[in-house]
C-alpha cells in the first residue's frame, strides 16, 4: 500500500514544541488531551495529569494493583 492522503509525508511534528515535567513519569500510555491538559496512565495503574507549565498530579490511584478495577479518585 503505498503512502498516500492520510498516510503520506508531512510537516505536522515539526512545530512540537518540547516541555519539561516537574517529575519523571514511567511508561505513559494511552493518552488523553482535554483542553491545555494531557491525562495518561502510568506504570502501576495510576493516572496522572500534565499541564503546560509541566506539572504532572496523580488524579487517580488504584489501590489494588492486580484488580485495575476500582479506584480511589483524588
């Protein structure tokens, strides 16, 4: 399939502009942009939230580790 449309070359990562964070985060995935704000899941389940200025709060931690299931929301 050749890389065409949607899945051709592009410039759009070229305007990224890097930000450092108040502290490290180990392996973000899944991410989820609201606003200014991006919310990601952590190593360990927890959730966290990085704002522009480069803080990063955990906004959700769960308790059990083997159950991902319930939360306590902070």
């Amino acid at each position: 399939m050749p890389f065409e449309g949607a899945l051709g070359r592009n410039a759009i990562l070229d305007k990224a502009e890097e930000f450092k964070l108040d502290r490290e985060i180990v392996a973000p995935d899944s991410l989820s942009i609201r606003g200014d704000e991006i919310f990601t899941g952590v190593l360990g389940g927890d959730i966290v939230r990085i704002r522009k200025d480069g803080s990063v709060t955990t906004v959700a931690r769960f308790n059990d580790k083997d159950k991902c299931g319930k939360s306590d929301l902070l």
